[in-house]
C-alpha cells in the first residue's frame, strides 16, 4: 500500500542513495518496525524515540564542505531546517530522568529549493549496539522479554555484545539540555565531489554551548519533562547552535560496521552551522506526519552501510502505521 505523508518533502534524487548497497536481513521492513513494538509495546505513534520536541532554524554550509560533496544542500546558500529532539524507546511518555531515555536523539530535516528536502539522523551515543539488522532483532526481542518479566534473554545477550551492554546500561551522565550533547551519525556515507573524488564520512554535530553535564543530585531535582521545558526558555533568550561536522575514514575503518566508532583522531571537516531559532507547533497531527529518512540523500551523497539501508526502508512503514495508513503489528 503506498503511504501519503503529505508535509513530507520529496527526497532529492533518493533514487541513487542506496547505490551498491545490499540487505543483510531476511527481515521485511514491516518486520523491522516490529522489532521495537516486540521492545517498547505499540503506541500509536513513532516506533522508537517516540517522545521528542520540534524546532524550526536555519543551516549554513561551510566553504570546506564542498571540497568533500557535490550535495545541493552543502554547497547552497542558508536553507531553512526542522530539528527534532528526543529520548530512546518507543515509550511517547517516558520520564526524561530516568536511564532508558539514553541516548538522546537528534535529527535534521533540510528543507532543499524546488520543494525537495534531505535528512541526517543522530543520537547522542558513538556507536551502534550491534553490527547487523538481525542482531538488532534478537537485542530488541530481549528487551521485550524484559519487559514483561524475564531477563534472562537480555542477560544473555548483553554477555555476548560488550557495546550493546555499553549502550544499554553505561551512557553519559545526564545533560541539562538537548542543547548541550554532541550527536553522532553512526552509519556511514560516501561522499562524491564535484571531481569525481569520494570519502567515506560519518556525521557528527557538536553543540557550541560545548557539552555540560548533571549531577545525580541535580538530575534529582527535575521534572519528567524538563528537557522540552528547558529547551523552550533556551531558544526563547537566543538561538542555540550546533557545528556539523563529517568525519573522515581511514584505511582499515569499518564502513559496514555501525557498533565500531571510528577513533576521534580522525580528520573532522566542518560542514556547516546549524542554528536552531523558534519552536515548531509540536501538534500531534505534525509530529505524527514529520518523517526524518536517512536514505533521503541528495546526489553526491551516498549511503555504505547496509543496516542504514534495512532501517530507511522501515521508515516509511513506521510513519505509515503511526498515521493509521495501515496495521503494523
């Protein structure tokens, strides 16, 4: 069935995002949504980060970018960009303060001239838990175990996956701003010049607030909503910004591999500026109909990492279930 998203801007030459990517999952794409309905239970709206924040602001590329793609979006003037903000899970209600809210999310539509648009998604965690869609699956059939009472599953697993432990149980301390994290885009791109000459890069965007932490004491003081309450006075007073930045593979970098960070003595090429000036509407009409897709890649820009394929094809059913275009069990 095909799933009319009708705020969704078209993608900018999508058709070549994927170029030379295979799946490694049997899984279908209804399949994949599944996973986290299995994880965090069905709730109408979106399958994991479910909980989150809009704002509106602006992008401006730097000169550097264009040195490293030939993507309109990098090499244009400043373009107009929605934000969305955060928490993991697939629980719209989850408290801001409690543990399983991390990693924070981040994600950045870039609205494009002639009515096009193109999308990165991060969250505040270096890394991937698992390396491929299928140990995706059994991860989140573990936590849905969990969930209702039998941890042995999860157990197992995280005894096996040193970085899923890692992500599940050993995040960052508390920030007292989704203004104040770093995010990471933990798949990989390949990045096409207007030479001919391509890179593989990974996303990174850096808050220029720098990164600030709490405190248990503090974190105990806070609301369960305090992240969307102090984001509205901070954007209220004066813009918050970030820097985008592509980080620069090496020989012998795991491409395919999303739980493998790359070191941080990897070339950083700054790619922009980010500035982030109003707060959207946050209807639930337009949180339920505003679609982020990392495979929305414009030309010079291609994905390399055959889960971020598997998981932008389960883009389209997740928004179409939460939209009611149809079941998704």
């Amino acid at each position: 069935m095909t799933v009319l998203v009708s705020s969704i801007l078209p993608a900018a030459h999508a058709q070549d995002g994927n170029a030379g990517i295979k799946s490694t999952t049997k899984a279908t794409p209804i399949q994949v949504v599944d996973m986290f309905h299995t994880a965090f239970g069905k709730n109408g709206g979106r399958a994991v980060h479910a909980k989150g924040f809009i704002l509106e602001g602006s992008f401006t590329p730097a000169l550097e970018a264009r040195t490293l793609t030939k993507a309109a979006h990098l090499k244009s003037g400043t373009l107009p960009v929605l934000v969305r903000f955060s928490n993991f899970t697939g629980i719209p209600d989850i408290p801001d303060t409690v543990g399983a809210s991390h990693p924070r999310g981040m994600a950045i539509k870039f609205q494009m001239p002639e009515n096009q648009s193109t999308d990165i998604i991060f969250h505040s965690f270096n890394g991937f838990p698992v390396s491929t869609t299928d140990e995706f699956k059994v991860m989140l059939e573990a936590i849905g175990a969990n969930r209702e009472g039998n941890p042995a599953p999860l157990n197992q697993f995280l005894a096996t996956h040193p970085v899923a432990k890692t992500f599940l149980t050993t995040q960052k301390p508390f920030t007292p701003s989704w203004g104040t994290l770093a995010y990471f885009g933990v798949n990989s791109f390949k990045f096409t010049n207007q030479a001919g000459q391509s890179q593989f890069v990974r996303y990174q965007i850096i808050p220029e607030a720098g990164e600030q932490f709490l405190t248990a004491q503090q974190v105990a003081t806070l609301g369960p909503n305090y992240l969307q309450e102090e984001i509205k006075e901070r954007v209220a007073k004066k813009p918050v910004v970030f820097k985008l930045y592509a980080q620069i593979a090496q020989k012998g970098d795991k491409i395919e591999d999303p739980s493998i960070a790359w070191p941080d003595s990897r070339k950083r090429v700054l790619l922009g500026t980010v500035t982030i000036t109003k707060v959207a509407a946050n209807t639930v009409a337009e949180d339920k109909t505003l679609f982020f897709n990392p495979n929305n890649v414009p030309e010079g820009i291609n994905i390399a990492d055959p889960m971020l394929l598997d998981r932008a094809r389960a883009y389209p059913i997740s928004v179409g279930g939460r939209q009611g275009a149809f079941e998704v069990h």
